[in-house]
C-alpha cells in the first residue's frame, strides 16, 4: 500500500511539474508573439529597427530557458520558420524583421543542447559586414530551411536575398567544441559559407547528399553587360575530400 501511494505521489508530482512547464512556455509564446506583432506591424510611427532587436532579445531568453527546449511553440511557427534537425539535438528560428519597403532583414537563431545548458546563438555575425573584407559573409543573412548532421557537426542550408533581382541559397558548417557551436571554414578558398545566386525567376536545385558527401547545383556565371547571373548548362558538383568541399563541373544531362 505505501509502495502503491508513494507511486501515485511521483505520479501527480510529475504531472503538476509537466502542466506548470506547459502553462509556463505558453505564457513565455505570448510574450514572444506580441514582441513580433510590433515587428509586423503596420503602424505609423514605430522605430522598426528598435522593434526587429526587442523581438530577437525576447525570443532569444526564453529560448535559453530549459523548459524551452522540448516546446513546439504551435503558435510561432505559424508566422516564422522553426528547423529541427533529424537527430533532434539542434533547432533554428528564422524569419524576416521587414525593416521597411523591399528591404528584408532575415535573421536566424540556433538552439542546442549539451550536458550543462541550453544554448542560443546567432546564425548571422554580429558585427557590421564590409563585402570587400567579408566575401560569402555577406550572404548570412538567411532564413534556415534544413539542418543535416555531417561528419562532427552539422551542414545548415538556408535562403536569402541581397537585392538586385538575385535570391541565393547558401552552406555552412558547425562543430560543436568544448560545448560551442563553431563554424568552421570547409569550402573552396577557406570560406566558411557556399553561396548559389541566381535570378528570382528562377527556381533554385540545390540538393544535399549526406550519405554521398556531395553537394549539386545548376551553374549561373554572372554577365557583366547585364548585371545578372545566368545558367551555363553545366551541373556544380561539390565533394568532400575528408577536409572540404571541392568544387566540379559537369554537362547537364539531356
């Protein structure tokens, strides 16, 4: 009899934490959801840039809180993109301030868990870009779509636009080291970023191949008497070499 109360004890105890996790994080959705409608928000008047950094600091600390981490957030993920990776130990949130007119400013945070905490990190540099000094760095500003583990860490595919008639997709890779999340240079000319830029009329083909280690595309050479960069009728062929991606080209198929 004391065995079987004992158990109805760490029963109820167990079911009152779970509901007051529930209530908690559904309260803590609130609260992020209204930092956003400040962002969205059509309103004359309103300093978006001072909106777009309360709603990233909201969600990023109550994303470092652990009951965070096993909450779908049903509500958010109807207005921004929420990534998960397939052995479920990393998530992305990604979405677009819309400072204003065509100008997009797409910010992205990553969560993930070690043996101590949970973690929230941004996906893009927070310093101020020079594209001179940068190179691919410019091109960060993106919306996560796809999270692959990949040797040590993980391959993070994601979308973009910088303007100009173009939307790019790019590539990049983190290791977790010493309970950090660390993007590492893997690509041609120790980039730490792949961009694929086309024209929005076109539709984009990037595909990654975990098992293969291959990562294919349409090629698109820029035309300088146009300003635009068009398909050549060759297939981009990057394969890891065990350190980085080495780039070929091929014939499209017929």
């Amino acid at each position: 009899m004391k065995t079987k109360n004992f158990f109805l004890i760490l029963y109820f105890g167990l079911f009152s934490f779970s509901t007051f996790a529930q209530t908690y994080m559904e309260s803590a959705e609130t609260t992020v959801l209204e930092a956003l409608q400040q962002v969205r928000s059509n309103e004359e008047g309103i300093d978006r840039q001072k909106a777009a950094n309360h709603f990233e600091a909201t969600l990023k600390t109550v994303l470092s809180k652990e009951k965070s981490w096993t909450y779908s957030f049903p509500e958010l993920r109807k207005y921004i993109n929420i990534e998960t990776s397939r052995d479920k130990k990393i998530r992305t949130f990604s979405w677009d301030s819309r400072l204003g007119g065509s100008w997009h400013a797409l910010r992205s945070l990553i969560q993930f868990k070690t043996d101590t905490k949970i973690h929230v990190l941004s996906f893009q540099d927070e310093k101020p870009i020079d594209e001179e000094e940068e190179g691919n760095d410019m091109f960060a500003d993106a919306v996560i779509l796809g999270i692959y583990p990949f040797e040590k860490g993980y391959l993070f595919e994601g979308f973009g636009t910088y303007g100009s008639g173009h939307h790019h997709k790019i590539v990049a890779y983190f290791e977790l080291i010493d309970e950090k999340l660390v993007r590492k240079a893997i690509f041609e000319n120790n980039e730490f970023i792949y961009v694929f830029k086309i024209p929005r009329k076109y539709d984009f083909d990037l595909k990654i191949n975990v098992e293969e280690k291959t990562i294919t595309h349409s090629e698109f050479v820029l035309d300088d008497d146009i300003g635009f960069f068009l398909p050549t009728g060759k297939k981009v062929l990057l394969t890891f070499d065990g350190k980085q991606f080495v780039k070929q080209l091929k014939k499209q198929k017929p």
